[in-house]
C-alpha cells in the first residue's frame, strides 16, 4: 500500500518545470534560474517574508501600491 497521497504540494510551484527548481551544485556556485517565481508563490497570502541570506535578515514586502520592498 502506497503512503503517498494525492493532494498537490503546496510548495510545488504551479506550471513551473522541475527544471527551474534547481539547487546551485555545490557551495558558491549558482546556476541560472530557467523560470520565474511568481510574487504569489512566495508571500502566499501575506504582505511581507522574511528572508535570511547569508546570516542577515532581510524583509521583503508589498505596499499598498503593488510595489516590491526589500529591507535589511
């Protein structure tokens, strides 16, 4: 019997190719992201994420006019 359910991920993103999901291969590398995280994929739902880079804390939120603001 199968353990794995149905229900979608949630943290799939949706009409994204597994392609774009890709971790850098190895500590200081990067690699090109083939498609874009959608603004909605990363607030779900709410104005503001924190997130952590490198030790620091940035905050990234939507004001009240649509806009993008990051802030350490």
């Amino acid at each position: 019997m199968s353990h794995e359910s149905d229900a979608p991920d949630p943290h799939a993103m949706p009409n994204a190719p597994s392609s774009s999901l890709r971790l850098p291969a190895g500590p200081g590398m990067r690699t090109c992201p083939t498609g874009i995280v959608p603004a909605d994929f990363l607030f779900q739902g709410s104005q503001e994420i924190l997130i952590s880079h490198k030790g620091e804390h940035y905050r990234l939120r939507i004001t009240k006019n649509g806009k993008l603001i990051l802030t350490k």
